[in-house]
C-alpha cells in the first residue's frame, strides 16, 4: 500500500506537542520513514505553543502529504491533546509518541505487528529499554509505577513511555479526565480487554526542555490513582450488545 494521505487510512499516528519547534522536523520524517509501506496519516497536535512549532508543521505538508496539523487556541495538557488528536483521526488504529523524539518510531510496526495478531488486545504499549533520562526522573518513574501497580493492580511496569498503538473505538469508550493518559493501560482493561507489551527504544532529547516536573507529577498522581480505583470498582464490566 501507498504511504501517501488515504480517504481512511488505517493508521493515525497522533503526536501532541508543545514549544518543540525544534523536534516536529525530524521527527516527522522519521515517522513517514517508519510507516513507508503502510497507508497512514500523522496528526500534530500543538497545544498552544507560544514558539514557532506550529509554523514548523505547516512548512512540513508539502513534504509530507499525509501530515495533518491541529491546534489548540489554549495549552490544554496531554491527555486533551491525544483525546483530540484521536477524536479527529481516520484510523481504526491509532499510535501515539511523545513530541519530543525520545520515542523511536521505527519501534512503530513492531507494536502494529502485535496488535493486529490478536483480536481481544485493544493496546500495545512500549516498555523503555535504557531510558535516557535523569536518574531522580527513573526514580520517581519507579516509585509512581509501585504505587499504581499496587493500588489498581494493572501489572505495567512502564506506564509513562508515550509509544502505544490502540484500537481506536475502544480508546474513544474509555472514561475521559485530566491527565488520564497515564492510567490508559488500567482504563483498557478495566473494560475487559487485553493490553500487550513491546520494548522499545528510548533516546535522549534532542532540543528543548520537559514540560513537566517530578513533584508536579507526584501531586496530581495521588488524586488521580484514588479516582481510577474508584472506576475500577464502579464498573460492571465489558458485554456484548445484540439487536433482536
């Protein structure tokens, strides 16, 4: 198949960014080089950045035929951003990776590879191999996923790694909040499905700096964790629907 823009392509990849002007380029090509030989679209979304990012991507689609660029009018955070990214896709599949090239899209087909081998996994998510950031960032990587895994019982390891690849319907069921982008994996499963796991690459950032903070982290976590538990016991699981 073409790897050029299709009517329905059955691959989205959605890529949220914010102030990457210096990222969107090379990440970009490296995206369309991953997915050459399928039908694909890549989605942008810029969440308000205030540097040249946005002018970046539009100087890409000519290049890039099958590049689509969304913006927010407000930086409204990351979980808006795929939300809106995937709301606005044409894919059946949907693959998403972090703006800022730490994620290595040629990890990409081997997630497809997965999940299309199996009907009832509705998410592959990559497990960072050699993570390339601070060690207080892995440290409190580590202790945020003990805390998780203990509380909601999801069994990830690596829940913060933004290379995933999910059926796009069930993405769409799924319970929307803030920051809900960290607790995917416990939120596919809790509506019965399976979620797979690859490793991936991990590399370090190339331009730019983290928009987040450990200590930010930590204190939306805690609320966070409380109310996908409460989720968790509120739901009566995933049924099969017929028409008589």
């Amino acid at each position: 198949m073409s790897g050029g823009a299709a009517l329905s392509p059955p691959i989205s990849v959605v890529v949220p960014v914010k102030d990457e002007a210096g990222n969107v380029g090379p990440l970009a090509r490296e995206i369309a080089a991953a997915l050459a030989g399928e039908s694909h679209e890549i989605l942008f979304v810029d969440d308000g950045s205030s540097d040249g990012t946005a002018a970046a991507l539009m100087g890409l689609k000519s290049e890039i035929p099958q590049l689509r660029v969304l913006r927010h009018s407000r930086n409204l955070g990351q979980s808006r951003s795929i939300r809106s990214g995937a709301a606005a896709a044409r894919g059946e599949i949907i693959v998403t990776l972090d703006g800022d090239g730490q994620n290595d899209p040629a990890d990409i087909p081997k997630l497809l590879a997965v999940l299309r081998g199996d009907a009832q996994t509705a998410m592959v998510s990559g497990v960072r191999v050699k993570r390339k950031d601070t060690a207080s960032r892995r440290l409190a990587s580590r202790l945020g996923n003990g805390l998780r895994s203990m509380l909601l019982g999801d069994g990830a390891v690596d829940t913060g790694c933004g290379l995933k690849a999910f059926r796009r319907a069930a993405f769409l069921d799924l319970p929307y909040f803030d920051h809900f982008h960290r607790f995917l994996i416990a939120l596919v499963q809790r509506e019965g499905w399976k979620v797979a796991y690859v490793p991936v690459n991990h590399r370090p950032r190339l331009t730019g700096a983290s928009k987040y903070t450990n200590l930010g982290r930590l204190l939306v976590s805690v609320q966070d964790l409380l109310g996908v538990r409460w989720l968790q016991r509120r739901h009566r699981g995933r049924a099969e629907i017929k028409e008589l």
